[in-house]
C-alpha cells in the first residue's frame, strides 16, 4: 500500500508558521526550518513574558508609590504597613496611579494614615 502523506494539512501548517515569521530579517522569514525555530522561540517568549509583565509592573508601581511617600516624611514598607492596619482598600496600582496622576489625593491618603 502506498504511504500516505497529508499534503494539504502539512502546507497548511507551514504556511500558518511562515505567516508568523513575516516580518523576521533574513533566512528567519522565509526559510521554513529557521522560521520555525525562530517562531516557536518566539511564542515561548510571549507565554512567559505575559506572566512577567505582571511582576514587572508591580515592581513599577512600588517604586512610585516610595517615590511618592518619601516626599511625604514615610517610607514604602511604612505606608503600606499603615494602609493594612487602617483596612484601607487602596491596591498597589491605584496608589501608583494616585501618586503619578493625583499627587493631591495621594497626599490626602497618607495624611489620612498618619
């Protein structure tokens, strides 16, 4: 019996692939085994990535919320200690975009801690 080879399910794959690639420099666009390693690499990246993004983020929003209570006379490990104990539920991002965007209401939160 003759082997049996799905062209048109492999061409498909191929193709799904190399339209991912479009774009890359070079071999990595338009050869087929350099365009899918570069290809998977990639999506590898894109998973782990949208999970960094977030510790990244709240790495961000710390150092602006320091920032910010530092100008008010209180350290970061300070405020947020004060902010628990008063049952506050202000998260991190809020508190970042308070001290960026409103600096006045930022200042009426930690005055409201002290």
């Amino acid at each position: 019996m003759p082997r049996s080879v799905n062209n048109v399910a492999s061409r498909a794959r191929r193709r799904k692939f190399m339209k991912l690639a479009k774009g890359n420099w070079g071999r990595r666009s338009n050869v087929w085994t350099v365009a899918k390693n570069t290809v998977e690499k990639g999506l590898t990246h894109a998973y782990r990535d949208r999970r960094n993004k977030k510790r990244t983020f709240r790495a961000l929003w710390i150092q602006r919320i320091n920032a910010a209570a530092r100008e008010h006379g209180m350290s970061y490990a300070v405020l947020m200690g004060k902010l628990n104990k008063s049952g506050s539920e202000l998260d991190r991002k809020v508190l970042a975009d308070l001290a960026m965007n409103h600096p006045e209401a930022f200042k009426a939160v930690v005055d409201e801690v002290k």
